[in-house]
C-alpha cells in the first residue's frame, strides 16, 4: 500500500482527506503540525506528503526546506489557501514536487498525487507496471487484473510483487524480501514469506502446485520470471 502523511492542521480538513484518500486505497497518517509532520515524514517514512503552507509553529516551507535536506527523494505535494503566484513559486524553488490550491477537488488532488507518484516510481526504478501471464497490475493505482477482471491482492501482494518486479529473473533470499517489505515495523520470520508465497500463487499462477512465476529456489528463497 503506498502511504500518505497529510500535514494539515484542520481536522475536517484533514479527516476529509483521509476519508478520500482510504477510499482510492492508500495508507494515509496525519500530523497536525509542521514539527509532528517533519519527525513523522522522517520516521515512518511514507511515500508522499501532503503539506499544509499555514501551519502553527514550523509552517510547511520550513517543513519542506527541511525535508528537502534529510529526506531528498521524498515527494512533496504543498497544500496552498493563498493562490498567490509567489507562494506557489517559493514552495517550488524549496524542493515541493507540486502544489495543490484549496479549495481543491478529490479528483484532481488524487490525479496528481499519482502524477507525482508515478514521477518518483520512474526516478527510483522501480516499476509502475507489471505484466506477466495472464496478470496485469498497476501499482501506482494498487489495481490488479487477471484475463481482465479485477483481482483482488493486499496490500502487501502488491509489495511483493513490486519488490520481484524491479528484480526479474534474479534470486530473492527470504531475508532480503523480510528486510525490504516487512521493513522493521512487525517482527515476522521467513514463515511468513512463504505463507504470503503460497497464498499469492493461489492468485496469480495458472496452477498453483506447479509454480510458473514465482519459482522457489530451494535452501534460498525466490525467483520471479515473468
Ligand atoms: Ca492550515
């Protein structure tokens, strides 16, 4: 699931945004000011940030500045009430990928987080899409189909299959897949790869048992072939 922190400090404001963005599948966190914000930006790492300019205390363009420093890959899309051409250009020359002016629509703020997204996807190397059988999965929008209709995958699937994807054909080792997907947060054991192995084939291969993708490499971990 890609992850969201909002920093926003109205709370109808910001509970909207949460509702809305939930809604279309995304992680979202909240911080109700510029100090919070920055330390969870930081800390837990989303995948964007959507930033308020007017904040109490440390106000977004101090945020922004600072993050632009400790975070560099971080995108930044800047929540802006003012509208004024130099607000907008002051938010862009301290490192925001992008700005949204309030009032905004849901539509067109979604519309650009996945712009934004699918930039950094680029920047990074890891894919937007994958293709493979009878699969096919965007993962900037966490849609999934098999022969055209919808498969439904957890948000951890599409992790791993973004994590194989950016690694065709290459050997994974069940730790270096715990370390990049499960990440520090859970404490899970090798088990738990193979568990969502097992389950992820049920999915995606056209029989299970008999694996065509996602191959084991036994005493090591997996290989993905697409
Ligand atoms: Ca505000």
């Amino acid at each position: 699931m890609q992850r969201i922190l909002i920093v926003e400090d109205e709370p109808d404001l910001a509970r909207g945004l949460q509702f809305n963005l939930e809604a279309r599948g995304f992680g979202v966190l909240l911080a109700a000011d510029g100090e919070d914000g920055f330390r969870k930006a930081v800390q837990d790492r989303p995948d964007l940030v959507l930033l308020d300019v007017m904040l109490p205390g440390r106000d977004g363009y101090d945020v922004c500045r600072a993050l632009r420093k400790a975070a560099p890959h971080l995108p930044i899309v800047m929540l802006t009430a003012k509208g004024q051409e130099e607000d907008i250009v002051l938010g862009l020359k301290l490192g925001a990928d992008d700005y949204v002016r309030k009032p905004f629509g849901v539509a067109e703020l979604v519309a650009r987080i996945e712009t934004v997204l699918r930039r950094a996807a680029a920047a990074s190397g890891l894919p937007e899409r994958l293709e493979f059988g009878r699969v096919a999965i965007d993962f900037v929008r966490h849609e999934a189909r098999k022969d055209g209709r919808p498969l439904d995958l957890t948000p951890k699937e599409f992790e791993i299959l973004r994590y194989f994807a950016a690694r065709r054909g290459t050997v994974v080792s069940r730790d270096a897949l715990l370390n990049e997907v499960w990440g520090y947060t859970s404490a899970p054991n090798t088990r738990t790869v193979d568990t969502h192995l097992v389950k992820l084939r049920q999915k995606v291969e056209p029989t299970p048992h008999a694996p065509r993708h996602l191959l084991t490499v036994h005493g090591i971990g997996y290989k993905f072939v697409g």
